[in-house]
C-alpha cells in the first residue's frame, strides 16, 4: 500500500456501546494503522474501567495515543485534543501508517477537521484560584454566574454541567472577553485534517441492550473498586474525569446514597440519555461525506464496508 493510496486519517465514530473497539482492533488486522482515542474520558490517568479503556495486550498489539494523559482533577478540552491530534497524525504518517481516530466523543473530532477559536492565555496562578473557588460553588450558583457574564452561551453551558460552565466562566472573568465571542471572533487554532469519517448506526434497541450489558461487564470487572481507589487518593466526584457518567454514580453508592443496583441503574439511564445526545450530535454535526455502517452486521462486513471508504477516498492534501 502507499502512502498516497491511504486518507489523512481515518475516524471510526458511534453511540457508546456501538462497537467502535471491535471494528478497530479488526481494521489494525487489515491495515497498517495507529490507533489515537477520540474520547474526552479516556484522557484520564486511573480511570479504566468506567471509561471502557483499551487493556494492556491492545495497546501492545496496536499503538496507542491520546490515554492516560491528565489526572483526573485537570481538564483536557477539545483545543489541546485537536493539537495534540494534529501532532499524532503527522507522526503517524510520517512512520508510514494510517491515523485511526476511534471514539464518540464529536467535539474532539470536529476540532480537528473544523478547528476551534485559539484559546487566549489565561494566567496559570489566577485560573487556579479561580478553579479552586469554582469548585466549591453549587450548580445553581455556576448557572446564575453564567447566564449573567455569557447569556449567548448559557444554555449549551448549563447543559454541559459544572466543567462546562466552569470553563465559560473561566475565559470570561480572566479574560474579559466571553467565550460565544470569542467563538465567533478569534481565529482558528491551525488548519483543519481532512479525512475519512465512518459512522456505527445502531437501532435503538440494540444500542439500549448493549449499554445494559456494558454496565454490567464494569460493575462484574470492579469498577467500584476503581472508583473507591481514586476517592482515596483525593480525588472528588466534581473533578473533571470524576464527574463522568458512572464515576458520579459508584460514588454516591460509596457514600451510602444508594444501592449498588440503584447505582447501575442510574449508570444505565444517564448512559442511555448521553447517546441519545451523541445522535442528535451525529444527525446534525458530521461532515458531509461521512459513511454510515450498520453496526448489526457482522465484523466482517463492517471491515469491507470501511475498507471501500478508504480506498475511495482521495488524499487531499500530499
């Protein structure tokens, strides 16, 4: 195969629970390929189990980018994603390989074809205290904040929770600018990556079903011995990585706030509502061109139907 032959990169995207991992780890038999994690959890150190990490013997097989690479009480936003992306895929081009992006999280994959504003300096010791003040302010209190200093971004920040509002309010008091502006305004942090996206399609009964079971599979592998090992070590359910789905839950169950199976519940209910945004993300916010796979079929067909995307598409840039 040459270099020419191969897109920039290839995205492997889905619902959680859509079989991304599967169809990777069969494409890295088929193809000289890298592996970078397109997902905003598994960023975190120490958090395996509840993020569905790729295990050791994986990563032995196939290399790996974009784990393990912040604690779970740091952020790690979509412009650092798209720079470091950007660095993994040249590197991995450069060694002759294919960049395979694989994860659901669209914000990350979106950076790095579409980049987003370049993010303004903000003073390392005033955005610790300020974070450290965030921290301990209610949820109520971040909205009303936010729906004063950024009106134009207060839905989609309260929507996203405590991180997302903590950073509009972040960019906005220390730089005095708010961040919908500086959206609309600034310019882009580096050129945009073409390349081949696949999209997994599930039904949603199927989707359902495999979340029920995945839920399970954590709980069964330890996942409550996951979390109860980073609450030791300092860490607190409104860390950025704690406040994931599944994290905030098994913590709760840690504190006496409900039963293992009222907590795999609400882990199946909030996973469940979570995909249901990552569709209504993919209906509205792929690029065009994007190729939609049944997830339903077998692995086999999945590959040759990824292999006729790859082989179709034309290297926009040598």
């Amino acid at each position: 195969m040459s270099r020419r032959a191969l897109p920039r990169f290839l995205a492997i995207t889905g619902t959680t629970a859509s079989g991304k991992t599967d169809l990777s780890v069969a494409l890295a038999a088929v193809l000289p390929v890298e592996i970078v994690s397109m997902d905003s959890r598994q960023v975190y150190r120490g958090m395996d189990i509840g993020t569905d990490k790729v295990d050791a013997a994986g990563r032995a097989a196939v290399p790996h980018h974009g784990l393990d690479l912040v604690a779970p009480d740091e952020r790690y936003s979509a412009g650092r994603f798209a720079r470091d992306a950007r660095r993994w895929i040249e590197e991995i081009r450069g060694r002759g390989a294919l960049p395979l992006l694989v994860g659901g999280t669209g914000f990350f994959l979106r950076a790095i074809m579409e980049p987003i504003f370049r993010e303004p300096p903000l003073d390392p010791e005033r955005l610790e205290a300020l974070r450290s003040w965030l921290s301990a302010q209610e949820p109520d209190e971040l909205a009303r904040w936010v729906s004063a200093l950024d009106p134009a971004r207060a839905r989609l920040a309260i929507d996203g929770g405590p991180q997302r509002m903590g950073r509009t309010l972040e960019v906005v008091l220390l730089s005095g600018v708010p961040l919908s502006r500086w959206h609309r305004e600034a310019p882009p942090d580096g050129a945009g990556v073409p390349g081949v996206v696949v999209v997994l399609d599930l039904p949603r009964e199927e989707m359902d079903r495999r979340i029920d079971d995945r839920v399970t599979r954590m709980v069964e592998r330890g996942l409550v011995d996951e979390v109860r090992g980073l609450l030791a070590e300092g860490y607190r359910d409104d860390d950025p990585g704690m406040s994931g789905t599944g994290y905030r839950e098994i913590t709760s169950h840690l504190r006496g706030e409900s039963t293992l199976d009222e907590a795999m519940e609400r882990i199946r209910s909030n996973t469940r509502r979570y995909a249901r945004r990552q569709l209504t993300w993919f209906r509205h916010q792929l690029p065009a061109g994007a190729v939609h796979v049944d997830a339903t079929l077998p692995i086999e067909a999945q590959v040759a139907a990824v292999l006729d995307a790859v082989w179709g598409a034309e290297e926009s840039t040598p």
